[in-house]
C-alpha cells in the first residue's frame, strides 16, 4: 500500500529509525482503524521483493517494519530472507489472526476482538501491545497476556481517539500491575509520518 522512512513512534522501538513497508488486505476490520484504505488488496499496486529491498536501502535505517492492514495475509518469507540478507532487521506489527510466515527479528502482536490472534502466533511473540478502547479491555489484556511466553514485554495503549478517556484509567493499571508499560502513538503528538 505504501512504504516510508520514519520514526517508530510506539511499542517497545519507540524512537528508532525504520523503513516501514505497509502491505495492502486486511479482514481483521477494526471500526478504529486509522488505515482503512489498506482493507482492500487489490486497491494497491504490487511491487517486486528486490524494488521493495532496493527503496529501503536508499535510506540509513536497516529497520525495516512490515505492517498492514493485515501482513500474515502474505507469505513473508521470501520478503524478510531478502531484507536480512541486506543487513535489515525485519519487524513485524500483526493482530495475529493468521498463521506466521517469515523470518522475524522482533513481533509485535496487537491482539484484536474483531478476529483473535492464533496460539502459534502469541507464542512466538516479543511484544503484546493492547489498544484499550474501554476499560474492560484490561481484563481481555490479560487474557492474551496469560498466552504468551515470560519474556513477552506487554504494552496497553489508548486508542487514539479516546486517549482522554482512557490513558488516566491505564496509568492507573500499569501502576497497580507494573509487569505492563504505557505505549503512546508518539509519532501523532511529535505529527510525524
């Protein structure tokens, strides 16, 4: 769908340089999404694994995010072979909701209810970053925590639009239940791309 230079602004890498490549398709279908035009695939044009690898190395980074819409819609492995094979590390952002492909520095899963992640996916995970929305999704954050390993670092963050809302009620929580951090979508406060 697209692909751009920038700053990671949440999660675990917040503030780091990455090249984020946006595949197109998605039937997870979250009402909140700020990317709905990445839904349809074939809206998109297709580009080739090696121009995909050469636009990344035209920039310093070698962090290199792959995102959607829904990314494991797609084989990733020959993507991410390649990106490596260039000195890239490979990232991942998926709600999880289909099968793993790819070869994977760090996985990011943000678990949706429209769709739920798959086992095999949360056991392989680095990152769980729960969007809260209302405030019983701790209680559905911790249900995914449960699933995945110790080493897991575990995020809630405010679903942009509620952030007023919400973000008071998740200090509150990551205060009483400090296994968790608070994540921001930085790059929308600092207005980056």
């Amino acid at each position: 769908m697209e692909q751009f230079y920038t700053i990671q602004g949440e999660g675990f890498n917040t503030g780091r340089a990455a090249y984020f490549i946006r595949l197109g398709g998605c039937d997870v279908g979250c009402h909140w999404c700020d990317v709905k035009e990445s839904w349809d695939a074939e809206a998109h044009p297709r580009q080739s694994i090696d121009e995909l690898v050469a636009a990344v190395l035209e920039h310093p980074g070698r962090n290199v995010v792959i995102t959607g819409g829904e990314p494991l819609m797609h084989d990733l492995t020959a993507l991410t072979a390649a990106l490596q094979a260039a000195g890239c590390q490979t990232w991942l952002e998926t709600s999880g909701a289909h099968p793993l492909s790819g070869s994977w520095d760090w996985v990011c899963v943000s678990p949706k209810k429209f769709k739920a992640p798959l086992p095999a996916v949360l056991a392989a995970v680095h990152e769980l970053k729960v969007v809260v929305f209302n405030e019983s999704d701790f209680a559905w954050a911790e249900a995914h925590a449960a699933q995945v390993p110790a080493h897991t670092r575990l995020y809630l963050q405010p679903e942009w639009s509620r952030a007023a809302r919400v973000t008071p009620a998740i200090i509150d929580y990551v205060k009483q239940n400090p296994r968790w951090q608070v994540s921001l979508q930085t790059h929308k406060y600092l207005d980056i791309p």
